[in-house]
C-alpha cells in the first residue's frame, strides 16, 4: 500500500496477511480490530534515492473503540 500524506514523504507498508473485524454501529462503529502478519513500512522516495526501513513487525494488532467523545486504542506488535 503506497500512502501519501500532505507534508510527510509517501511511505510504502506492506504486510503478508490482513484480518480486519468491524462491529456497526450508528452514528460509530463498536469496534474496529485489525491484525496484520509481517507488517513493514519503508518510505517510498519519488526522487531515486534508496528507502528508508522505518519498522518491521512479526505480528501487530490493534483495536479502537468509542468511548465518549474519545476513541481507546489499545494494540501490540512483536
């Protein structure tokens, strides 16, 4: 997945397996879970220059949630 923010450099994040869950609410959701298998992210430079490993991970997960006016986060990675 090739990512491209305003004011930051594209990153490039990758990973080999992708599980996301999402329980539906209105006017949010529940809850939204994702785990990835092999998770990486480089940055991607337009101008020919080598990449740049910005993390690498075995297994990440994360989980938000409302609570309120705020969203909890919780999540790991290994």
């Amino acid at each position: 997945l090739r990512t491209s923010v305003p004011g930051m450099a594209p990153l490039w994040i990758d990973w080999d397996t992708l599980r996301a869950n999402v329980k539906l609410s209105w006017p949010l959701p529940r809850r939204v879970s994702l785990e990835a298998e092999s998770l990486s992210a480089q940055t991607d430079p337009a101008d020919g220059t080598d990449p740049v490993e910005l993390f690498s991970a075995g297994t990440a997960a994360g989980e938000l949630r409302p609570n309120g006016q705020d969203i909890d986060y919780a999540g790991s990675f290994t």
